[in-house]
C-alpha cells in the first residue's frame, strides 16, 4: 500500500536539497574535470598542432583572389579542395619539420594543393612531377635522382628539402612572396626576363606573363583564405589522414619489389605506396633505402635469414637502331618497358630516333641466392659467403 506524502517533510527536503547543491559547487570545482573528460598530456603532446595559414604570412585580399575563392567554393572544385587537404595529412607534419628548419613561413606547407593535390605521382604535361611538381632540370640543380629505377621527384620527403631549397632561393633573390611563388610556378630566369620586360617589380602588375603562372599566385592567397576561415565560406573542412609512420631497410643489393614485399609479407601494392619513387619493378642497385609499415622489419629480417631472397643481376647490351624500330617495338623485342629505355638513354622525344644510333639496354636476371649476410649485428641463421661482392646486407633504422 502506497503511503501517504507528509507535508510537514518539505522544510527537511528543502534544507537537504540546499546542503547537497552548496557540496556539488564544492567539490566540483576542486575537482580535476578537464582532465577527466580531456585527453591527457600525453596525448596532447602526441597531437600535431594545428598549422595557420595566416603566421607568419601577409596574406592579401583583391579582386584576382577573389574571383579564385568563388572559384574553389564551386561545387567540384570544392570536392577536390577538401579532398587534397584531407590527404594533406599524410605528410605534413614531414613537411612542416622540414619548412621550420629552412625559416619559411607555415602558410607554405599548403602550396601541393595547388600543385598536385598532395598526390605524390601527379605528373604534369610540361614534365613536373611529385608533390611539389619539380621539373627535371630543377631536379638535376638539386640532386634528384632520375632514371629507370627511380624517380626522386615523387619522394615525398626528399622532394620535400628540396622545395624548402629552392622556395628560400627564391625569397632570399627576390625578397618578396608575390614574386616567389611567380618564379617558383615559371621559373627564375623567365620572371627576371618578364620582369625587365614590363619594367616592374610588382607582380600584380605583371600581363606578359603565361596564363597558368598569372593565375598561381592569386590562387594559392584563395585557398589560404579559405583554410583560415572556413566557416565564413561555407566548408567544412575533414579531418587529416593519419600521417605515414614506417621504418628504413637499407639494402646494399638489387631487389625486385614483388621479393621485398614477400620477405616483408606484404602486398607489392604495399611497396609502392610507402615508395612512390620506385618507378621500376626492381629497387635500384646499391645502398637504397625502402620505406616499410612500422613492425615489418622483423619480419623481413626473419624472412631473409630462412628464406634468402632472389639475386638480381642487371647488365646492359648495346642495340643499334633499324630502319623501322620503334621504341616500343624494342622494348616488347627485349623484355623492357619504353619509359626504361628513355631514361636509361636520356631520351626526351621518341620522335628524334634515327636509324644507326646505338641504345643502351639493361637486360635483369633473377637467380636464386644461396646465402644472405645482414648488417644487423646478429650472424646467426646466415652462411658464409666466400665473395664479399655477393654479400646482401640489411642494415635498419626507424623512422618516426
């Protein structure tokens, strides 16, 4: 039987309820409550802070950036807009490093949006490869490698060092951000030349200039403009994709990348990903470095001392062009691919091919390797190798 509410309780109730709110405030604001529902120092620390397009960087606002920010609020180039910068992820922290060491300003990190959509293989139709869209000449200035086995353009990381370089070039000629992302987009030389030419050093007054590098600089203030303030555009900017974390093996042996991905016990497609610079079948001879998923180095250690991996020997033939041949036609004759025989000859245009001039072609044999030695420190597992030439070694480092 339910009893009957006292109204002579109301008063206690009352007192209870004031006592009980005045412990809540008490303690609750002794209590540690960020830390209860933040995550912790830790965490925070393991937590990329958030870049600003605007420090460091006087960003200006007229008509040309303008049109360019109507521009990439437009449906599809939205969707591309927020697509290279949710891939963005990937790599800028890398980048970022790499940009403090130089002194360039943060804004800068953003520019492969505008360059490749953060896609490492993007080629362009002039020839600029990469994240950074280098063009084989500024690669040769710098050092990147080119050839059939690799195309350094596409490392991010090495691509990376060499934008800062050229990208503080630029500024310390120039003195002006304006004109350095001008040159950066068309060259040194041929802004100088357009620079005399129109007798200014205002590149907002620049006319004669290609329609692509006229339409650069404005285009990169728009997304920076839109980065900055998002919401004042309407866009909702994704998360970043995780950043890539893996680990070195240094191989000082030919390797095709179906073996390194078996020794490592991951998909070939695996490989490419974490080396987009690998343009090849084969891992360039000597000492190269192959970037691998974070815990894969033990695997491939293991694998190599119980199941040795295939030897690969390259050596190359000369062939002399025939009435007819095409580069293609050689390739298909030779087991190789056109693209190899070009870089291997440096060749430019298939089209200046003449009959008599002599090719270089690389011909590859796979045998099977009897004995691996590793750089590792531990000899256990592995036979001896009476030819130090033949010896593959593995040497490791972790990268973060």
């Amino acid at each position: 039987m339910m009893k009957r509410f006292n109204p002579t309780s109301k008063p206690i109730i009352f007192v209870a309820g004031v006592l009980l709110g005045a412990l809540v405030t008490l303690f609750g604001t002794q209590l540690p409550w960020d830390e209860l529902f933040t995550r912790t120092d830790t965490d925070a620390a393991s937590v990329e802070p958030a870049i600003d397009p605007l420090k460091d960087f006087d960003l200006p606002l007229n008509d040309r950036v303008e049109s360019r920010i109507r521009y990439y609020t437009r449906p599809g180039a939205k969707v591309d807009l927020l697509a290279s910068y949710r891939r963005s992820g990937q790599y800028l922290p890398m980048i970022k490093n790499i940009f403090e060491e130089y002194n360039l300003p943060q804004a800068l990190v953003f520019l492969p949006i505008l360059e490749s959509g953060f896609s490492p293989d993007r080629t362009s139709r002039a020839g600029a490869v990469g994240l950074w869209q280098i063009m084989p000449s500024t690669a040769s200035d710098y050092g990147l490698k080119y050839n059939r086995w690799i195309d350094e353009r596409r490392d991010p990381e090495k691509s990376t060092i060499v934008a800062a370089e050229f990208l503080r070039f630029l500024y310390d000629q120039l003195a002006n951000w304006d004109l350095a992302l001008a040159a950066y987009n068309m060259g040194y030389s041929n802004l100088k030349r357009a620079m005399r030419r129109e007798r200014t050093a205002n590149y907002w007054d620049l006319k004669r200039i290609p329609a692509e590098t006229y339409n650069f600089v404005p285009s990169f203030y728009a997304i920076l403009n839109l980065l900055a303030d998002p919401e004042k555009h309407g866009l909702d900017l994704p998360e970043h994709a995780t950043s890539f974390e893996y680990e070195t093996i240094e191989l000082e042996a030919t390797f095709t990348i179906e073996e390194i991905a078996r020794l490592a016990n991951v998909s070939p497609h695996v490989i490419k990903e974490y080396n987009p610079a690998l343009i090849s079948t084969i891992a360039p001879s000597g000492p190269y470095a192959v970037r691998v998923p974070v815990g894969v180095k033990d695997q491939f250690l293991e694998q190599a001392r119980t199941n040795p991996p295939q030897q690969v020997e390259v050596t190359y033939m000369t062939y002399r062009i025939r009435r007819g041949d095409t580069l293609y036609k050689i390739a298909q004759r030779f087991g190789t691919t056109v693209r190899a025989i070009m870089a291997d000859n440096n060749i430019r245009s298939a089209r200046r091919m003449k009959a008599g001039q002599l090719l270089r072609l690389a011909v590859v044999t796979i045998s099977e390797e009897t004995s691996v030695a590793t750089g590792a420190g531990d000899k256990s597992g592995s036979a001896t190798v009476p030819d130090e030439a033949n010896r593959i070694k593995f040497v490791y480092t972790v990268e973060r």
